[in-house]
C-alpha cells in the first residue's frame, strides 16, 4: 500500500541561532516605537513620569543598539561597560518614574548619584572581573524588579481607575520585569537568545499599545468630565441668572418703593435715566417724563449757577451743602437732604442721588427755635415783669388809700380814677406777659375741646354775621376729655378767631371760617382755617414772636398769637401756623389726651373792676403782724392797710432784722416777699420755722416772680396762702382774714 504524506503546518516558537540578528533588530525597531510612544504621551499629557519612563525606554534601545554592534564586530570592555551601564540607568529611570506615577517625590539628587555608582560598578564589572555575570545579574534584577513595580504601579492605578489600559499595562510590564530578571540565564544559550528577543519585541508593542489605550481611556474620561463640568457650569450659570434677575427684580422693587426720592443720572449731563415714585411724585413728572429732564433743572442750588454745570460740578456742589430744594413741575419747592454715589449701571458709570424729604424736620426745628427764642424772651419778660410788680403795686395800693380816704373835687377823683384804670391796665398787661412767659400756672379741669370750640363761637357769631363771613364747623362727635384751663384755651381759640376775622375784613368781599376737630395720635387737633391772604412765607417764622403785627398801628399789640403759643406750651401741647386747605391762613392746636395736672395755686380773689374800695376794719379782734418786703414804700403803703384793718403791726425792709423782730416778740401773722437780695423766700421760712415752729403756717408769702420752678413747687409744698403782685387790697384782706380765721386766734 502505497503510503500518502500528509503536511501538517506546526506553530513553533523557536528560532533559530542564525536569527539572532533579526531578532535584536525587530526588538529595537519595538524599543524604538515605544521612545515615540511615551514621548508623545509626554508632548501631550505633560506629565514628568512619561519624561522619565521616555528616558528608561531610550536608555533601553540604546543597550539593544550595543548589542547589535557587539553581534557585528568585536566585544570590548568599552561596549561592556556601556551595556551595563545603560540597562542600569533604564533600570533607575524606569524606578523613579513609578514613584513619581504613585505621587511619591524624592530628591533629584538621589538618583543622580545612583546613575553614577552604575557607571562606576559597570566600568569595574568591565575592566577588572573575570566573569560578566556577576555585574549583570545585579543590574538585570534590579531592572526587572524596577519593571514589576511599575506593574504594581498600575495595578494600583487600576484600582482607583477602572482604565482596560492600566490592567494591560499592569501585565506588561510584570511579563517585562520577568523577562529581564531572567535575562542573565537564557542570554548565555545560543539557541534561547533568539527566540527572547523576539518576545522582547512582541512585548514592547504590547506595552505600546497598551499605553495607547490608557491614555485615550483618560481623554475620554477626561472629555466625559468636561462635558459633565461644562453642563454643571451651564446650570450653575442659568441659576446665577436666575438670581441676578430676581435680584434685579429685589432692587427695582426696593428703588421704585424707596420712602426717599432717588435718581439715576448720567456723570456727565446729569440726565436723568431713572426715577422712583417718590422722585415723580415730588416733582409732578409722569412716568415719560422721567428720562427726558436733567437734574439741573430741578434742584434749587445747581438752578444757581448762570452756566451750566457738568456732573462732577453738581457732585461737589450738592456735597458743599447737603440741604436743598427740589422744584417741582409747578414751581413748588420741597427742602430735602443729598446723597450721591457713584454707580454702574446699564454697562455705564452713573449717579445715584438720594434725596430724603426734610419738610417734617424743617418744620420741628423752626419750632424748636421758635421755643427757644420764646423761652428767652420770656426769662427776660420774667424779670422785667418783676421789677414792675413792686412799683406798680405801690401806685394801685397808694391809690386805692386815697380815692377811700380823703374827699377831694369831682374832676380830681375823676383824674385819679383814669390813673387807677391805667395803673390796671398796666397791671393786666404785666399778667400778659407772665402768661407769655408761661409762669402763670393755671387750675386744670377736664374740659371738652368741642365745647370750648362752640361757646367760642357762639360768642363770635354777631362779629362774623357783621363782617358777612361763612362760619362752618366740623366737630369729630365722642372725642375724649383733656386736662386742661377751659378759659386759657377759650382765650387761644378766640384770638385765632379773631385774627381770621380781621383778615377776612380787610378783603372786604366776606369769605369763610373753618373750625375743625380731630384725635389724631394720642392727642386732639383744633384747626382753625381762612381763605383769605394767609400768611407770607417770609413771615411765617416771626409771627409767633411777640410784639411782631402785620396790622396797621394801633390795630394789635403782636402779643396774642405769643400769648397764645404759651397757654398752649403751658398745657404741654403745640401751636403751629400750615397753609390752609381753604387757601389761606391755618392754625393748628394740638393737645395730648393725658398728661399730669400741674398743682395750681390760690390767688385771692380780685375784685370786680370798678372803682377802688380799700379794706375797712372788720370787727375782728387785732392781731400782730410783721411785714416784711425789701421794697420801703410797698412796706409802709401795706402797714397803712393792716393797721387801717385794726391790726398792730411791725414793719422791715430787712430780712435778718426780720428775724431779730420774731426772735424777740411774738406775731400772730408774717406777710413776706419772696424774692429778696439777702434772703430768699424759702430760706427765710426755714429760719422762721427753726426759731417759732408754730409760725410755719401763719406766713403769707408776697411775689411778683414765679417764674422758677423749684419757687413754683415750693409755694405748692407749703400751702400757705400766696398774693400774686401788683395787687388789689381787698385781696389782701382777703388773705389776712382766711389765714386768721385757719389759725383760730383767740378772741
């Protein structure tokens, strides 16, 4: 039978002796792919451990080039030296780079001198051993041990990166590490070297392309990353948007509701771009008029200049002085304070000017003044009214005596009698100005304001119907009652009447009255308004001063609007001039609900106007009683009166002879002056008290000056009977038989 040969095709790894050559050249042609490889990776990731791994696969093919030389031509210790030299420093190279792959630095210099003992070692391994092994293994071990911790590297890696790339890499280079740590062995056998070059070969493309694949997994994570990041920006970017247009939102609705007038305005022009509702509304602008205006044109001090300013001028201008008007559309002004700020707005530096409206606080602090030029004038009032009391005291008392006692020709009598009514005038007009110094405590009641109002005008009303005005009243029903003088304030409400009236008259064509109430805020308004000329704005700050009229000579004192600013400061209220819905002159009195009643004093009762009646003797058993007063002639005119009353009497102009006089003898009654020059009133009664106890009560003090207040509550605190100067004499007697009548004098 004839035999058939079969070929069977075997795949054999092996390669023969002859194909060493070609074996070294495919490995180092693969050595030199991977150099590109990692110098590109290196260009492109810019990362130091691709540099050093470049270095170690460079130092690498430059050991297969020696080895190619040495298969070409004679092997000489030179060529030895480097060959071990350079897979010593591809050793060192490939080490440093893993640490450097794992974050673990270390010193340049360290390396350094370990390149240098390789050069050193292999130059002695080359020249002075016998045997090549022994400087090979050492250094193919710790090539190979250099190789499988670059493999550990990447296993690591992998771990923390789930890269196919790194789990190739990591076999790689651990078939690698193998691979040269054996090399030292197979390399001496002619039939293996070969075969291991050309699975040094096939492993570096796979290192090659393993390397490919990681760092093509890390672009595309990284891309995945930025494309996640970029969509997270784009989010993070539409909620800023969201918040810029809800803050935008917050500032319109903060800048259109703002309580003061704000502007936003070019630097240059000062144009204005923008307003609120507070600026439009203080200047009568509709919304389309807001960006056609400059802010020139309407505040009162940048209107001042003849040229016109640019907006750094307006800046400093408006800085220099913070308080001025704002002109409206109809040429009325409103006083308001001035801030400016540099802003950005639109894209655009801009002005923002606050303007806060101070009409309120202008008005508080002309008060304020107005008080305090009030207050003032009413010390000095205080003190003049003083010094007059005394002599004015003596003129009535003296005649009073007089017109009594001595019978004396009808046109005599007659004469004296126009003195006593002047003497009294100048007597009611020293009360006005007490009043008008607000030193004249009066009893408080609780009063009806709406009663006050109506029997005011009920008394009015035959003046008015005379002068053909239109009265109109506007009462608020149920308002509570206040604490307060019903006359004082029929007198305030009564003046103000009363000057309507006059202005009115001087029309000469009627008009209207109006006379409203009202509880506005823990307190009562009583308005009474006009439509006649009103009141001049320059004179609108002097009218409550005193003596200042705009009547003609002779028509008016200028003392009632200041007597009544004072009656109403008494009731701890306010009084204040505003222009009238009529159109002419308003005044407001405003009154609070509540306050503490002030202790009033007892005068003695004044007799009714009518000719002078002097005190007669009362039957009533006489008493001893010290006058005592630093004026000579009120003394003796008083001791003429007691002793006309049939009382003995004792008189001093002296405080410390007074004193002497008590310690000495006894007395049943003390009419003292209060203020003198070498002892007051109060130390005075505190002497009598420590000398005569008993005469604590049986002082009868005698002042033409209330107007300190610690006197007011100390008069309060005695409650001993006080006669306000200038006097009549029946009060006088009046007192003197009161405070006997209180001590119970034995008869």
């Amino acid at each position: 039978m004839a035999s058939q040969e079969s070929d069977v095709i075997e795949f054999s790894f092996y390669f023969p002796p002859e194909s060493l050559r070609a074996g070294l050249l495919v490995s180092l042609l693969s050595v030199w792919l991977l150099v590109g490889v990692f110098a590109y990776l290196n260009h492109y990731t810019q990362r130091r451990y691709f540099t050093l791994w470049t270095a170690a696969w460079l130092f690498y093919g430059v050991w297969l080039a020696l080895h190619v030389a040495r298969e070409t031509g004679a092997d000489t210790p030179l060529l030895l030296m480097l060959r071990h030299w350079s897979v010593g420093v591809s050793a060192v190279f490939l080490f440093w780079g893993s640490l450097m792959f794992l974050g673990r630095k270390q010193r340049q210099v360290t390396f350094g001198l370990l390149i240098a003992f390789l050069m050193a070692w292999s130059y002695v391994a080359a020249f002075h051993l016998d045997n090549p092994l022994q400087a090979e293994i050492p250094i193919f071990v710790v090539l190979g041990m250099a190789s499988l911790r670059a493999g550990f590297c990447f296993y690591m890696y992998r771990r923390r990166r789930e890269y196919l790339g790194a789990s190739l890499l990591m076999v790689g280079l651990t078939l690698w590490g193998l691979y040269l740590g054996g090399y030292p062995i197979w390399e001496k056998n002619p039939y293996w070297r070969p075969s291991c070059f050309f699975l040094c070969g096939l492993l570096q493309l796979f290192i090659a392309v393993s390397m490919i694949v990681l760092v093509l997994e890390e672009a595309r994570s990284r891309l995945q990353h930025l494309l996640e990041s970029n969509r997270a920006a784009r989010e993070t970017c539409a909620g800023l948007r969201d918040r810029v247009r809800s803050s935008e939102d917050r500032y319109h609705a903060l800048f259109e509701q703002a309580s003061d007038a704000l502007f936003v305005t070019s630097t240059e022009t000062l144009e204005v771009w923008e307003s609120n509702r507070c600026a439009r509304r203080l200047l009568g602008w509709d919304g389309s008029q807001s960006g056609a205006r400059s802010l020139v044109d309407c505040v009162e001090e940048l209107r001042k200049k003849p040229q016109p300013l640019t907006g750094p001028q307006a800046l400093e201008r408006l800085r220099a002085q913070r308080a001025t008007q704002l002109v409206a559309a109809n040429g009325s002004k409103t006083p308001v304070e001035a801030e400016v700020s540099l802003i950005e707005f639109a894209g655009r530096p801009a002005y923002q000017f606050a303007f806060r409206e101070i009409t309120e606080r202008t008005r508080l602090e002309e008060q304020l003044r107005q008080s305090e030029k009030l207050t003032a004038l009413g010390r000095m009032i205080s003190g003049v009214a003083h010094e007059l009391n005394n002599p004015l005291a003596v003129i009535k008392g003296y005649l009073e005596i007089i017109l009594a006692r001595h019978p004396m020709a009808g046109q005599t009598r007659h004469d004296l009698l126009k003195v006593a009514r002047e003497a009294e005038r100048a007597s009611n007009l020293v009360g006005n100005f007490l009043t008008l110094a607000r030193v004249r405590p009066s009893p408080q009641v609780p009063t009806q304001l709406n009663e006050v109002v109506q029997r005011v005008l009920e008394r009015s009303r035959i003046d008015l119907r005379m002068a053909r005005i239109e009265t109109r009243l506007d009462l608020t029903n149920n308002l509570p009652p206040i604490q307060a003088n019903p006359d004082k304030l029929e007198q305030v409400i009564d003046n103000l009447v009363r000057n309507a009236i006059q202005a009115l008259s001087s029309e000469r064509c009627g008009g209207i009255v109006r006379l409203a109430t009202e509880r506005f805020n823990g307190s009562i308004r009583v308005r009474v308004e006009d439509n006649g000329p009103g009141v001049p704005e320059h004179l609108a700050s002097r009218i409550f001063e005193p003596f200042f009229t705009t009547k003609p000579a002779g028509k008016g004192t200028g003392l009632g609007l200041s007597i009544s600013h004072g009656i109403i400061s008494e009731h701890n209220g306010r009084l204040y001039q505003q222009p009238s819905e009529l159109g002419g002159a308003g005044f407001v009195m405003e009154l609070p609900l509540t306050r503490t009643v002030v202790p009033a004093e007892i005068p003695a009762a004044e007799p009714t106007p009518g000719e002078p009646a002097p005190p007669g003797p009362t039957g009533s058993p006489p008493a001893r009683i010290l006058i005592l007063d630093d004026e000579p002639t009120l003394v003796e005119m008083l001791g003429q009166v007691v002793r006309h009353l049939g009382h003995e009497t004792r008189l001093c102009s002296c405080p410390v002879e007074a004193l002497k006089e008590i310690e000495k003898s006894d007395f049943d009654l003390i009419l003292s002056d209060y203020r003198m020059p070498d002892l007051d009133g109060r130390q005075f009664y505190e002497r009598v008290t420590a000398i005569k106890a008993h005469l604590r009560s049986r002082i009868i003090f005698l002042t033409g000056d209330v107007a300190n207040e610690d006197t007011q509550n100390f008069l309060a605190s005695t409650g001993n009977a006080c006669i306000l100067k200038p006097f009549h004499l029946r009060a006088v007697e009046s007192a003197i038989n009161a405070a006997l009548q209180k001590c119970a004098l034995p008869a």
